[in-house]
C-alpha cells in the first residue's frame, strides 16, 4: 500500500487553488451587488447585463436569474437598482470593511494638519521643526483620498479591468 505524501506547502497551494478557480454562489451575489450599488453611485446608473455578466463572470442564464429571483435587485426604467433587501445586505454585510478606510483617511489628514502647523509654527515663529511642508501635505492628500475616495477608486479600477478582484 502505497501512501502519496505531500508537504504542508504544497497542501496550502492545492486549497488556494481550489478556492480562487471558482467563486461560490454568494460570493458572486455578494459582488454584483455591490457592482451594481457602484454603477449606480458612480456610473450614473448604468447596469447593462452584458457588462454585468462580463465583469462578474456570471453565465446569461445565471445573471438573469440572479437578477430577476434573488430579492436583491428591481427591474426599472433608469436600470438595475436595488431592493430594500439588497440595500440593507449591502448596509450590513458589504460597506462595513471600507469604514476602515475612513477612519484611517481621517486620521491621516489629521496627521497631515498637525504636520502643516509644525512647518508653519517654524517658518515663522521659529519652534521646533520636525516635519517639512510637502510630507504633511503628502499625508494630508492621502487622507483625503482615502476618506473620500476609496471607493470611487475602487469602482475606476473595476471598470477599467472588467474583472472584480478576487478577495
């Protein structure tokens, strides 16, 4: 009797592998729902099922039938939007893992003030210096960026691609 040993690496790899071949059922919902709360923020509202199906990965019968069956979308004249149901899952489930983004954008732009005000106490007060301008207005951007526009990028990104990112 013959026994296959494998490494503990080589068992980790097979596992990723298995789970980024194919996405699971909700993990698609998961994604059009949120694809198409972003179209509808930040892409006027256009949900074309072509494009949906093309980013997403989705079959045409299994797009349709997400769609149309599962509770999270309505069919109107401006597009796709979402139901109660969806926008609360969304609420609950989805936009929760960006609100870190937020507090780490608010804290950086604070950083970045506290920095513009040690540059400026210096310049003309002549207090201690530690941070020159352009780092705290480096920091200050970047907060800003990302307290605001995290998801926007994320949308740009998308699109661009044609592709969700796999988590």
């Amino acid at each position: 009797m013959s026994v296959n040993r494998i490494s503990i690496e080589e068992a980790y790899l097979r596992k990723k592998k298995e789970k980024s071949e194919g996405k699971l059922k909700g993990d698609k919902l998961r994604d059009l729902i949120f694809l198409i709360h972003l179209n509808n923020k930040y892409g006027h509202g256009k949900n074309e099922i072509a494009e949906l199906k093309e980013t997403l990965g989705y079959s045409t019968g299994g797009i349709y039938n997400a769609v149309d069956n599962s509770g999270y979308f309505e069919r109107t004249v401006n597009g796709i939007q979402l139901t109660e149901k969806g926008k609360e899952y969304l609420d609950r489930k989805i936009l929760p893992r960006y609100s870190d983004s937020k507090s780490v954008g608010n804290a950086l732009m604070l950083l970045g003030f506290v920095f513009i005000l040690q540059w400026v106490e210096w310049t003309y007060f002549q207090y201690t210096f530690v941070i020159p301008w352009y780092s705290g207005l480096t920091v200050l951007v970047g907060g800003i960026i990302l307290r605001l526009f995290i998801l926007r990028l994320y949308y740009l990104t998308v699109k661009r691609k044609k592709k969700m990112p796999s988590d």
